[in-house]
C-alpha cells in the first residue's frame, strides 16, 4: 500500500513555520522596549520641535515654507511676547494632541505595560507589591479627562484639513507637490485614530441600551456602527499617525534648511 503523504495535522509534518516559531519564542521584553523606544522618541522629538526646533530663515516667522505648515505649528496662534524658549507656538499646540495620546485607552496599555510594567505582559506577574488603586488617585486620575482631550483635538485635526486644503495653492496658482500628498496623508491618519476613539464610540451609541427607544436611533446606529467599524483599527491608526507626524514635520523642515527642492507642479 502506498504510504500517504504527510498532512497539517499529521505526526510526520515539519510543524510550524520559520515566522510562526519567531513570532512563537520572541522574548516577552521586544515589545516593551520597541514602545519605549518609539514613544520615547516621539516625545523627545515633539518637545525639540516645539521648543527649540525653530528655524529663522523660513519658518517661524511666518510659520509656513512655502504652502505647508507643520503639524506641530497648527493652528497658528501668533507670537508670544515671553523669553525664550517659551515664545514657540508649537509649545502652546502640543499639550493638546500629548494629552489626547496619554490618556488614551489603548495607549495608557501600551505605556502602563513599557514603561511601569504593570504588568509587562499577559503572562508576567505584576513587579509591584503596593496596594493597587487603579486610576482614582493623582495623577493617574487625570487620565479621566480623556474625553475632553479628544473635543480639543477633533479642533486641532480640523485647523490640520484646512492647511492641507490650502496647501493646493501656492501665490495664487494652483500647486501640487510631494509635500501636498504627505500632509493629506497626514491627516487622513490622525483623523482615523481621533474618530476610531473610545470616547467617541461611547459618545454617539456606547451608552445606549436600545437604539430604537431614543431619538434619531437609526441615524444614531449607523454612526455607532461607522466609528465601532475605525475603533476595531484604532491601535494601527495610533501608531501610524505618529509616525506620520514626525514625518511630516520633518519633510517641511528639510524644505526650509534647502535641502532639497519640493517635487510639484503648478497651475
């Protein structure tokens, strides 16, 4: 009789693959440390940007190079007349989308797990022994103002989809460059993970039991079911949203030191 070939599920089959057994036996530590680094980046990064980033030759003047204007300078909110380093704008921009990201839900995990490991993974005991008072005492209590943060930055994400509009017209011609489809990107990013939040999911449907028994529950239902549709996606926007902004911001920096001439065409 002729022997059958081995199977999937077989005695004689070679197991899993080479990705399957790395994603298998990565230590427990690679993720925590890769949120470490990048969020810590990020933070290092945002705050230079904002305080001591600033360029005198393009920018900070008139806050543009060209039709583009960073992230981190949006909206424009003028000149302060303080001592240095505390004149930046940006300075005054960057605590809102800081606290949006900070009291997130998925991202308050993700930093809870890194940075405290509390606990650093599913399998790992917690290191601390202290009587565990969640998120009813300072400062972690602050984390409750979440819903607030994420009102401001919808008004931030707003001033970012005007710059990017007006980013097509440049002295009073049309414009399109590279740096018009990375600001549009963006955006479309940072309007994912704001619109895929939590809060918002709560806010439009998440606190009722039935749709049908309150006002406008169709309407209502289609929202809910629209944002519950981003909030499955939520961490893939909140990672590549960050990223987006740092690359964004440091696109149109490369314009203003004149490193290179932005790709467009006019019209």
């Amino acid at each position: 009789m002729a022997e059958a070939s081995p199977t999937l599920g077989s005695p004689g089959h070679a197991g899993p693959g080479l990705w399957a057994r790395l994603r298998r036996d990565k230590p427990w530590w690679l993720l925590p440390v890769t949120v470490i680094a990048v969020l810590g980046g990020f933070t290092i990064y945002g705050t230079w940007t904002a305080v001591w980033g600033g360029i005198s030759d393009c920018s900070l003047a008139q806050y543009n190079c060209g039709p583009y204007l960073s992230p981190f300078y949006s909206p424009k909110t003028g000149a302060f007349f303080l001592p240095k380093p505390f004149n930046s704008p940006a300075l005054w921009i960057l605590p809102i989308p800081l606290l949006f990201r900070a009291t997130c839900y998925y991202y308050r995990k993700a930093y809870y797990r890194s940075f405290f490991w509390d606990p650093p993974a599913c399998a790992i005991g917690e290191l601390r022994h202290r009587k565990y008072r969640g998120e009813t005492q300072f400062p972690l209590i602050l984390n409750n103002l979440h819903r607030f943060a994420m009102y401001a930055a919808t008004i931030v994400v707003a001033f970012l989809w005007i710059d990017a509009i007006e980013a097509f017209s440049y002295a009073g011609k049309g414009y399109i460059g590279l740096g018009t489809g990375i600001m549009l990107l963006n955006v479309a990013l940072l309007s994912g993970y704001s619109f895929s939040c939590h809060s918002l999911r709560h806010l439009v449907g998440g606190s009722v039991d039935c749709f049908s028994d309150v006002k406008f529950g169709n309407a209502r239902h289609k929202l809910w079911t629209w944002v519950t549709t981003l909030n499955e996606r939520h961490p893939m926007y909140a990672w590549l949203s960050l990223f987006s902004v740092v690359i964004t911001d440091v696109y149109i920096r490369l314009l203003m030191n004149g490193t290179f001439v932005d790709p467009h065409i006019t019209f």
